[in-house]
C-alpha cells in the first residue's frame, strides 16, 4: 500500500469516527491527490482550527478559487462548523478531510 494510500484510510477512519458518515472513497481520493505533495508535510497537511489567518486560507484558496464560488460570509460559518464538528480538543484536523467536509457541505463533488 501506497503511503498516499495509508493516508487516505486515515482520512476515511476520521470521516467515519468524528462526523459518522460513510465517505465516498472515490471523492476523499480525489480531493486528496487535489492537494499534492502537501499531504505528506506534516503543517501544511493539517488545518488550525484555533487560527483565523488558516481559516480565511481554507475560505479562499478552496472555496473561492478551488471550489469556484463567491465570497460569502456562508463560506466562513461553513470552515468554522466542519471544524467544530472536527473537534475543537483535536489537534490533528487533516487538511484533506477539511476539504472533503466542505466540498460535501455545498454539494461541490461536480468541481472533481
């Protein structure tokens, strides 16, 4: 198994474990291999959910430019509910299952 492979089975652990859905494997796959190389290092693969400068990146870089939809302040109640949902005590939010969440919230799964 590939390390890009172990880190996905992680991703889905967390999707099943801390929001109790049932990832869609072929989208947390393609979300992950969307963000490259930065799975593999160990800051820019997680999100701080205690940090308003990462959670305007999030806002901007993939739902503005990724995700292709307008500024909104919808767009920063998403980041800040996915990442309470995530677990605020949870120092481990993976950037990948971030952006899964989010792109599941606005039914996006078309922009893969």
């Amino acid at each position: 198994m590939s390390k890009r492979d172990e880190l996905i089975e992680k991703y889905a652990a967390d999707i099943k474990d801390k929001f109790g859905d049932r990832p869609d494997m072929d989208l947390l796959t393609k979300v992950t291999i969307g963000l490259g190389p930065s799975i593999y290092n160990l800051d820019a693969s997680k999100v701080s959910g205690a940090d308003e400068k990462e959670m305007e990146t999030v806002k901007n870089n993939y739902l503005v430019k990724k995700l292709g939809m307008s500024d909104d302040p919808k767009l920063m109640e998403a980041v800040k509910t996915v990442l309470d949902k995530y677990g605020s005590s949870n120092k481990n939010k993976h950037r990948a299952v971030v952006y899964y969440m989010l792109c599941k919230h606005f039914k996006k799964e078309s922009s893969y």
